[in-house]
C-alpha cells in the first residue's frame, strides 16, 4: 500500500508535524512518501493520502488547499486524512474554526484533526511581525507530538484493515 503525506507549510512546524505522521507510519511497513503539497504532481500512484496545513486567519496555505480542491474528485475514491496546525482561535458558536471544516466533508475524508502549532517570532516577515504583535497570541511551541501519535495510531490501524481486507 502506497501512501502520500502532503503538506503545506511555510516556516517548517507544520513540515515536522507531517514528517512524524509519515515516521510512524513507516515504522509499521507501510511505503510513504511525505511531499510540500506544491511539489505533489498527482495522486494516481497512492492508495491513501494526509493532507495538512499550517493556518493562517482560518485560511489553510494556499498549496495545501489548492491540491485538495484540483483533486477532489480522485481524493473521494481514496481514503484520506486532513490535519491542521496553528494556534487556537476564538470563534463563535456555530462558525467553523478555518476553512478545512468543509474540506473533510467535500472529500469524505475519514478525519480532520486539529494540532496546536509554534509561532516563532524571530521567523516572520515585517508584517507578519507587525500582525502578531496587534494580535498578540502566545509565542512558542506548542506542537503536542504525543497527540499527533494518537491520531496517527488510528489511521494506520485502518491502514492495516485496508491493506489485509
């Protein structure tokens, strides 16, 4: 079973997040390939993919979402997991937390998990810096490996289902 860990990830936290999903998985037999989502030139070779996303604002990194949303279609004949990472937001009862809450549902995916990412302040750009400071969210890292194990354990039980059925 051929599996693809797809990324979106502009400072690199989110990168390791996806780098530690594809290990794990690894580490149970499965062939992987961990690709940045703009670089991916199809998915016909995987049986199964992950696709995650640093958010910024609610809004996945344009190359995650942009693969996502050109193969939507081949994406909801194949089994699939999304994961998200970024800082908790506020929101209001009812509004979605970003803009992946409909990417789940239009693919069919098995799952959207949500991880709490790192903001590295000495990393960002005049206005980002600029941004963060009017926002002021907590800065650090804040990425729960232990979670993303969790998480990751789930799907290659299912992994295993598919590849044994």
């Amino acid at each position: 079973m051929k599996i693809l860990v797809a990324v979106g990830s502009k400072y690199g936290a989110t990168r390791e997040v996806a780098q530690h999903i594809a290990d794990q998985i690894a580490e149970r037999g499965f062939d992987i390939d961990v690709a940045d989502a703009c670089d991916v030139q199809g998915l016909h070779f995987y049986d199964a993919v992950i696709i995650g996303s640093a958010v910024y604002g609610g809004l996945w990194r344009r190359d995650a979402s942009s693969l996502l949303r050109q193969n939507v279609e081949e994406l909801k004949a194949k089994d699939v997991w999304l994961f998200s990472v970024g800082m908790e937001t506020v929101v209001k009862p009812g509004q979605p937390l970003d803009e992946s809450d409909g990417f789940a549902d239009l693919v069919g995916a098995h799952d959207h998990a949500r991880f709490p990412g790192a903001l590295d302040y000495e990393k960002l750009n005049v206005g980002e810096k600029a941004l963060i400071t009017a926002l002021n969210p907590p800065r650090g890292d804040f990425r729960d490996f232990e979670a993303v194990r969790t998480w990751t354990d789930v799907i290659v039980t299912r992994l295993e289902e598919l590849a044994f059925a």
